[in-house]
C-alpha cells in the first residue's frame, strides 16, 4: 500500500485520538536509524519516547523474541511463568524493591501503585486514601491516571474526575505540606517530569519530601515510567538522588519495545496486596518478559548504563557549548542522562523542530518550547554531536 492508502484507510477506520500525525511511515529499522518507506533515513532521537532502549532490531532482544515465540507466549497468571520469576528477581536485585507486580502499559503501572498505597492504609483501617501529585505531571491516561495529571486539558473532558487526587505546584515544599493531611496515602511524583518537557525534581525537595511521607506516614511513589531503565545513566532516576521511593512503577523501555509495566515496592508496602486484590490477564507474560531480561542482559553485556552516563554527559556538554553561542535562541538545556530538554525562544522551536525533522532527526516538541530528547541508549558520541551539529544549523 502507499502511505496516501494507508492515510485514508487510517482516517477511515481508526479513532481520531492521533490527530494528523507526521506523514511518514517507517519499515524497518537497526540501531539509532529508521527507515521510510519512501527510502529517507532518520536518526531516531526520541526512540519510540522513551522506549527503544536498546535501538531498533537490538540482536539479543531479537533473538529473545524469536526464541521465546517459537516456545510459548502467554499461558495467564494461573501458573507459574519462569521468565516473570527471574524478570522480577531481576528487578528486586537490581533496585530498592522488595517485590513486584507486571502489567502492559506505564499508566496501569501507576494505576497498581496507587492501589498498592491505598489498600497498604484501608488493610491497617486507616482512613487515608488521598493522592497528591504536582502540576505539569503525565501519569497516564487511564481515569485515576487522569486524575493524577495535573494539566488541565488531559482532565477537562473527563470531569468529574475520580475524587481524592489533587495537584501542586512541582519543587514547592511548602505547597506540598500545606496538601497533605491525616487522609493522604501517597504523593506521587516523576523525579524528571517527562512529557511536560524535561523538569527534574530538585535533589533538596525530593529529601524533604521522603522525610515528609516518613513523618506522616505516606507512601512516596516514583513514576519512573519515563525515566526508568537506564534513562538518566542510572537504572533508575532516584539512584542519582540519594532518595528512595516507597513504590516505583516501570514500563516503556522495560522491554525494549514489547509491552511491558511494573509496580515496584518497598518492604513496607509490598505485601499490601493479597491474592485476589489485584490482577491482569496479559501482565508478565512469557514473551514480555523474555524481552525485559533480554533488555537487561543487553544492559550488562555492552555496559549500557556506562554509555549513557558517558554520551549523555558528553551532548549534554555540547548543547551548553551551543547554547552559549546561540544568541539567546537556546533558553535552557534540563535533563539527565539521555533525557534532555532543550528549551528555545518560543517564536522559534516550531520551526526548529521541522527543521530538525526534514535534517533527519525524530524529536519532540513539549508545551510548545521545549525540544525533547530520548534517544536508545546505545547512541554513540559520534550520533550525539551529528544531533548537536543538526541542531546548530536548525537555529542559524
Ligand atoms: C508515558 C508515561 C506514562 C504512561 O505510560 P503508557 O504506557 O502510555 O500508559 C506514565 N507516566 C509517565 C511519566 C510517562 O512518561
């Protein structure tokens, strides 16, 4: 089919949700470069947002895959499953868990982890059960997620909203003593906002914070959905803060590209769920999770996080270098790892961003401003400073 076909029958038959998405469609891939069907290549630097770590068609989680399907794919949660045990084994060594639930999708990870604190209060017959997160946070778009999200334009339509979430303002300690009271179970928070283009957490705010939840007896919950497996040149976002969330949820790169969540919990809550207060048909099946330890064997073979530490902090370095120079065009560059916000002079990043596009380069564009980056996590210096030099001549 031509792509002008598959543009209609799309119209025709798939909900609108998308809108008029970018007219190009990829074949294959390998690596940071995808393929058009048309014969452009691209260098894809926002890696499926955040979930192609190991770059397109990686060998080993290839091969996985093949290995896994020509086995078994999914069996249900009524029996045992091998490659669930050793992925959350995986999980549990690797992290500050102390056990683990499996899902499909990042929201219905933050769905569980919610749960998870809810029902941690409602066992103990507290009455605790409210949610404070902050403003400008993505945490998905299933109803509590919605309510989690503090922008506007994901909750409007769907109001009135699941009570008991309310929002404010991100790095503002004070803000958030002044919402807690006797009934909030968990503040939930991202230690880099992602989608809202690229925010991290002050390192003091989020001490204060777990000193806060400890005090009242709240659950901190990191969503790490974005910033997780490997992301900001640490497994996980919160190593490199010295603060240790109660529960943690994981899922776009956590295979690779094969759909795949995880509620992550600390000693305390971990056992808060019992059999029959949670489940899911598809979560930690067979074939997802031959994908997340194949992604984790990739990381320590090749010495994945090593990389992103050493190219991250590398383009990170090169796009202040730019910035400096740029005129004021640059406003600010925000991020850790191979998560980076590269915020420009509003009246520009429109143009920048399509320019960047037709120079070969899959980015995205955040609130407007913001340039946002999350190339695999196997780019090398090399593509870093060709993104650098694509970018530099996008702003001339
Ligand atoms: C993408 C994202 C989600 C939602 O994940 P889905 O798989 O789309 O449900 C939740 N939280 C954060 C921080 C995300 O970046």
């Amino acid at each position: 089919m031509t792509l002008e076909e598959i543009m209609k029958l799309d119209r025709e038959n798939y909900m609108n949700t998308f809108g008029q998405r970018r007219k190009v469609m990829f074949e294959s891939g390998k690596g940071v470069e995808l393929y058009a069907e048309d014969g452009r290549v691209f260098k894809d630097f926002l890696g499926g947002i955040a979930v192609n770590a190991l770059g397109h068609c990686h060998p080993i989680l290839t091969k996985a895959l093949h290995d896994q399907a020509d086995k078994l794919l999914h069996t249900s949660n009524l029996y045992y499953i091998e490659n669930q045990a050793r992925l959350a084994a995986e999980l549990v060594k690797r992290t500050c868990a102390d056990k683990v639930f499996f899902c499909s999708t990042g929201a219905e990870a933050n769905e569980g982890a919610i749960k998870l604190a809810k029902i941690y209060y409602y066992k103990k017959g507290m009455d605790k059960y409210e949610v404070i997160s902050l403003d400008h946070s993505f945490h998905g778009r299933t109803l509590a997620t919605v309510a989690a999200t503090g922008q506007e334009k994901y909750q409007k339509p769907y109001r009135p909203l699941i009570p008991g979430f309310k929002q404010v303002t991100a790095n503002d300690f004070e803000a958030l003593k002044l919402a807690v009271s006797d009934k909030t179970a968990a503040i939930l928070l991202e230690p880099i906002q992602g989608e809202s283009g690229v925010y991290p957490m002050d390192i003091e705010y989020l001490k204060k914070v777990r000193k806060l939840c400890d005090e009242r007896d709240i659950a901190l919950i990191f969503d790490e959905v974005q910033t997780g497996m490997g992301r900001t040149g640490e497994l996980f976002a919160y190593m490199n803060t010295g603060v240790e969330p109660d529960i943690f949820t994981s899922a776009k790169a956590l295979g690779g590209g094969i759909p795949i969540g995880a509620v992550c919990a600390g000693k305390k809550y971990a056992g808060a769920f019992e059999p029959g207060d949670h489940g899911t048909t598809f979560g930690g099946n067979p074939f997802a999770c031959a994908a997340g330890l194949a992604v984790f064997k990739a990381f320590d073979e090749e010495n994945i996080l090593e990389n992103v530490r050493e190219v991250g902090g590398f383009l990170m370095g090169e796009l202040e270098k730019l910035k400096d120079g740029s005129d004021g065009k640059i406003k600010q560059i925000r991020g850790k790892g191979l998560l980076i916000g590269i915020e420009l002079l509003q009246e520009i990043a429109a143009e920048v961003f399509e320019k960047l596009f037709d120079s070969g380069y899959l980015t995205s564009l955040c609130g407007g401003k913001t340039i946002r980056i999350a190339p695999p996590l196997i780019i090398t210096k090399e593509d870093a400073a060709g993104f650098v030099s694509a970018l530099g001549k996008a702003i001339k």
